[in-house]
C-alpha cells in the first residue's frame, strides 16, 4: 500500500453502544472490542504498519459505574493470559502506557508479564494505554524532568513521556462517531491526521482499517511549511527544520 503511516494509534470507542443496540449489557460491547482488537492488531502487522497505539481505558473512566470498570479489569486480565502467546507467535512487542499504581497486584502482574514475554519481538509495537491520559503523561514527564534537576525543554519532555520509544503517531483514528480527543494523545498527536468515523469499536474491521489508510495517503502532510515546499525534492515529511 502507498504511504503507509509507520504507526497508527487508535481511540476505540463505541463498545457501550454496540452492546446497548443489541439489549446487552455493556460489557458485552467490550468483549466484542477485544475481538476487533485482535483482528486489527494481526491486520496492522501483517501490512507492514510498525507502531499500532489504542486507548483502551482513560484516566477518566474510572468514572463510570462500578460494574463496568471491575468487568473492563476482568477483560483486560483475561485477554493478557488468552492473547498473549498468539501475540508472542506473531512478533507482537507489547508495551502498557499509564499509571500503574492505580491498578489491582494481579493486573499489574499480567502487565509486567505480557511486556516481559514479548519484549524480544520487533515486527509490530502494540501500546495499550490503560489507566491513560494524555495530561498525566505530560505532568509525570515534567515531575520527572524536575525531580532530576533537568530543563524543560520540548526534546527533554519528548524523550520523557511515555511514548518516548516510539516516533509520534501519523494517523490517529477515533471510531464511535465523536470528534474528540477525550485526553488520548495530547502532546504526541499535535501533527498527527486525524480520521472519524462512526462505525463502532467492535464494528471496525481489517477492510475500515483499509479505508482510514486510503483516506490518510490522499492527504498533504506541510508540518508548517507550504505546499510549495513540501513537493520540493525533499521537502516532505520534515517536522523540525535540522
Ligand atoms: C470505548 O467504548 C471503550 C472504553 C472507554 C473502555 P465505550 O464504552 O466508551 O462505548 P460508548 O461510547 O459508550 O458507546
Ligand atoms: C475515550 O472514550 C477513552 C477510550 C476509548 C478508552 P470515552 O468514551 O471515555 O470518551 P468520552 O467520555 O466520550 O469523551
Ligand atoms: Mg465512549
């Protein structure tokens, strides 16, 4: 495929609707978004897209009623033993992004467990933000910086957010309908291409992952610069000046 973004990160919305269409309780939306997880993460590996980042569960979504966020901590232990091992087989490095301390000693085991399994694994980096906000990862990165005594600067922040290990995302996708970024990635998205649409989370299969990328190759990317200079002999795909 043509100009393939290299990562791709993705707001997964709509499970609750999903479920509530069909009279079932919403986690059930939820299983059915693992199932189009796994189906898109195999999808992203096998055309050669090198960084895939969902959300999977904001900082905000504690928020929501006790019932769902206890049956999202059972998905998310249950999918970490399930899906592991096809993942290992299929040269999937896994990296959780959020803060831990807020979860439960058995997922957080399953985390470390997961990325431990999979760290010598390189053909695709799948992020899972999970206990995730984009204002948490800026203020961690900046108590970080601070506690060490270094200046804030843009690259000293950059190399210490969480996402440092990998190049900001080129296409941001958000399914379920909404125009908004609802706290995903706020400092890594600032040039990224935003694609929406309404098809729900557990909707979104390996044919709209094909048409978000469609849509994403048609478009310009100037990083500032004008139109003139990004189709100069290499001017495109610059987004700092050297
Ligand atoms: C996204 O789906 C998954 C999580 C936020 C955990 P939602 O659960 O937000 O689905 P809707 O937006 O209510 O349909
Ligand atoms: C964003 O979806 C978070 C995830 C997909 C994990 P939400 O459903 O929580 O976002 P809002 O509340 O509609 O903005
Ligand atoms: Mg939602």
């Amino acid at each position: 495929m043509s100009n393939l973004p290299h990562h791709i990160a993705i707001v997964m919305d709509g499970n609750g609707r999903w479920a509530t269409r069909r009279f079932l309780p919403r986690v059930a939306g939820h299983k059915k978004g693992v199932d189009a997880l796994r189906a898109c993460v195999r999808h992203c590996g096998d055309i050669g897209v090198k960084v895939l980042t969902v959300f999977a569960f904001s900082s905000e979504n504690w928020n929501r009623p006790a019932e769902e966020v206890s049956g999202l901590m059972e998905l998310l232990a249950l999918a970490l033993s399930r899906e592991v091992p096809q993942l290992q087989s299929e040269g999937v490095r896994i990296h959780f992004i959020g803060e831990r301390s807020g979860l439960s000693e058995k997922v957080r085991n399953g985390l470390a467990q997961a990325e431990a399994a999979t760290a010598g694994n390189s053909r695709l980096v799948f992020n899972i933000c999970f206990n995730y906000g984009g204002r948490w990862d800026i203020a961690q990165a900046a108590a970080g910086l601070a506690a060490r005594g270094e200046a804030i600067t843009e690259q000293s922040l950059d190399r210490a957010m969480a996402l440092a290990h990998v190049p900001d995302p080129d296409l941001l996708i958000r399914t379920g309908g909404e125009k908004r970024i609802s706290n995903f990635l706020l400092w890594q998205a600032a040039y990224s291409e935003l694609y929406f649409t309404d098809k729900l989370w557990p909707e979104f299969d390996a044919a709209a992952i094909d048409e978000a990328i469609a849509d994403y190759s048609g478009r310009e990317r100037r990083f500032g610069r004008t139109s003139e200079q990004v189709a100069a002999p290499g001017g495109a795909k610059k987004r700092k000046a050297a």
